[in-house]
C-alpha cells in the first residue's frame, strides 16, 4: 500500500485541525480575556455590557478585547490553510 495513502487517511479532517487549533489559541488566554472576546465577538455583547458583567471597568475590557484579538491572530497559522 502507498505510504503517502496511509499519512493522508490518517489526518483527521480540515475542519477538526482548525477547531483544535482554535481551541488551542483560546486557551492560552486568560479567563476574563476568553470571557470578553467570546461575550463580545461571539454572542455580541457590547463592552458597556460586559464591563460591570465581569467587574472590570471599560478601558480593561477593550483592552482584554484586544490581547484577545492579538493572541488569535499570532496563532492564526495553524488556522491556515495547508497547515497541519
């Protein structure tokens, strides 16, 4: 049997690589980081919500906002296409 079959069917599919890379990314961040982007990116929360929400005043959540933003980025290439 060709090897190179082998590896292909092995890989789990492209759609469970990015979910594990995307989990992977959330969770390197911090709770009330995670908290924020998934409250505001994700259910659309806005920040004036959020803020009092997880005790933080306005400038900390914009700022948890973006760290968020910037982590996902940096691991954007294992999200990448081709990657494995």
């Amino acid at each position: 049997m060709d090897p190179t079959h082998d590896r292909r069917c092995a890989l789990p599919p492209a759609s469970e690589r990015v979910w594990h890379a995307f989990l992977a990314a959330l969770d390197q961040l911090p709770p009330d980081v995670r908290a924020v982007l998934l409250l505001h990116d994700v259910l659309g929360a806005g920040l004036d919500d959020i803020a009092p929400l997880l005790g933080m005043d306005l400038p900390a959540c914009r700022q948890c906002l973006q760290q968020a933003r910037t982590c996902l980025r940096a691991n954007g290439d294992a999200l990448a296409p081709g990657a494995s």
